[in-house]
C-alpha cells in the first residue's frame, strides 16, 4: 500500500499499550483488517489510519526507499503530526520482543 499510496502514518503507543500492538502481530477474522477491534480516524494530510488511543502520530509521504532482500524501507518526510496526550512511549526495547525482519 506504501508503494501505491506514497505516504504511511505511524502512531505512537503508551508504554502501557504493548497488548495493542501485539494485535496487529496476529490474524484478524477480518482479512485485510488488521485494525479488527481498534479505534482509528483517517489523518487529514494521508488518508491513512491513525489509532485514535495513541500519544500521537505523524504523517508522511515517501521521499524515497531502500531495497534489500524481501524488503523496502521507505524515507519519509513528515507532512502533519499531532499529540493527541502525554505519556511514556512504548519502545520495541522495553517489549522484550525482537525484531526478526
């Protein structure tokens, strides 16, 4: 979707959220829904998904990619952000999880 759309949102989660995100590690009964159960709202700059219970989030559009193996990271330059509270940030370091790309 990045590569058609040319612009992602990331939402950044409350340390107390790592349930939330382990949800979107797993299969939804909804194919193509992997925000099942989870509140959204489309950002304004995007379109894309923004969690409606996270800190924050930002908005960007795909200045340019890299390409290994089975994966592109996209580069992105940030159109629109916003907060929507204060909090601790959820930080894949203090999940115990492993990246494993």
């Amino acid at each position: 979707m990045i590569n058609n759309t040319k612009v992602f949102a990331i939402s950044f989660l409350e340390s107390a959220q790592k349930d939330l995100a382990a949800s979107f590690f797993k299969p939804k009964t909804r194919v193509g829904n992997k925000f099942e159960n989870v509140e959204f709202y489309e950002g304004e700059a995007t379109g894309c998904p923004i969690i409606q219970d996270s800190l924050g989030y930002i908005e960007c559009k795909v200045v340019g990619t890299v390409e290994e193996g089975d994966h592109t990271v996209y580069v992105g330059e940030v159109i629109a952000s916003g907060i929507h509270r204060e909090g601790e940030q959820l930080l894949l370091s203090s999940t115990g999880w492993e990246y494993g790309g």
